[in-house]
C-alpha cells in the first residue's frame, strides 16, 4: 500500500512565530545566507509532512497496545538520524541500526527492541550490513520512500516475512505527490510491465 503524503498532512502543522531565529555554531555554516539558516534551524523544529504522517501511523499502531512492534526502513542513511529525532522529540522509544554499525551494536539493538516492551520501533537503513537479520515481532513495517531498486525493497520487506512469522504483517509506504518519488513509482511501474505484442 503506498501512500501519499501531501499538503493535508501540512494542513497541522506551523512554523515558529517570532523574530529571527539565533542560530547556533553559526560560524560552521559561513557560506548560508543569515536568511536561509534561519529557516533551516526553524524547520528542524517541524516535522516534514511524511514525517508527521509517520510519527501519526507509528502512534496509532502501537497506542494501547502491549509489545507492539514496528519497523521502519529507509534507503537513505541520514534518513535515519532524521526518523530518530522525530521519535525522541515524539517521546517513542526506539532503537537504530545503520550500514557501518558493528555487529555489536546491531545485537544490542534487536535484543533491547524485542525484549523491551518500552521500545515499540526499530528505525533500520535497508544498505546496512545484517546479512539474515529477522523482525518477525514486527505487525507493521512503514518504508519511507520508494527505493531505486525493486529488489532492495522486497528484501527490506521481507525481513519481517521470515520463517517463524505467526502475524501478518502490515507494509505501509510512503511518497510524496508532484516529487522525484511519485516519477520513481510511475518508472518503475512501466518497467515491471510486461513488453507490448507485436
């Protein structure tokens, strides 16, 4: 199921009011205009209208319900970072892995989100190195944007379709109208067709 964000998930939201923003470490970004940082520290305040539309299907899978897990996955690593401070500002509990994580780390992270009924989501970079990695305690997996590859995809999606998977699962995937996204779906749509006759 693929689902389009668009301007009625802007529709809650609002931008800071107020004067200037100060930005913070300005002296890192010296070739930002004052006006474009500013604007860019205050959208770090907001959440984008697919992330608003995440955090708002993440809630609604998991509110009230014991153990609930879910997955999200993206193809895109600072995705990642993105999706974790939207889950930390959103209070949710929730572990990451990335490609370059070791395999300590990925450890900890299945371990602390099966065992921990406190943390309900799994924020996952489908180009990270987890050769055999299974979520089958996940009931919802949300794929942040269509992937380049087909295969990829299916391979993300299918790490909580194992053997050993007792529930169905439910894949939600998001993609924003009049983007680069919804002409990668429309593209890769005609590519699956079969050839014409003739």
């Amino acid at each position: 199921e693929w689902t389009a964000c668009g301007d009625a998930d802007l529709d809650a939201l609002e931008l800071p009011r107020g004067g200037p923003a100060r930005l913070a470490n300005r002296h890192l970004t010296p070739n930002i205009p004052n006006a474009l940082g500013a604007h860019l520290e205050a959208a770090r305040e907001v959440p984008s209208a697919k992330i608003a539309r995440l955090l708002r299907d993440v809630d609604a899978a998991i509110r009230g319900k014991v153990n609930e897990k879910v997955v999200v996955v993206t193809s895109i690593k600072p995705a990642v970072r993105h999706v974790s401070l939207a889950l930390d500002r959103a209070g949710l509990k929730h572990v990451t892995l990335s490609r370059g994580d070791s395999a300590a780390a990925l450890s900890a992270a299945v371990r602390e989100w099966r065992e921990r009924d406190d943390c309900a989501v799994f924020v996952l970079h489908a180009g990270a190195a987890a050769a055999g990695l299974t979520l089958t305690a996940a009931r919802h997996m949300f794929v942040l944007e269509p992937f380049l590859s087909v295969g990829e995809e299916a391979q993300a999606m299918n790490r909580c379709h194992r053997i050993g998977q007792q529930r169905d699962v439910k894949i939600t995937a998001y993609y924003l109208v009049g983007t680069a996204e919804e002409r990668l779906l429309a593209y890769r749509t005609r590519d699956a067709a079969p050839p014409a006759a003739g």
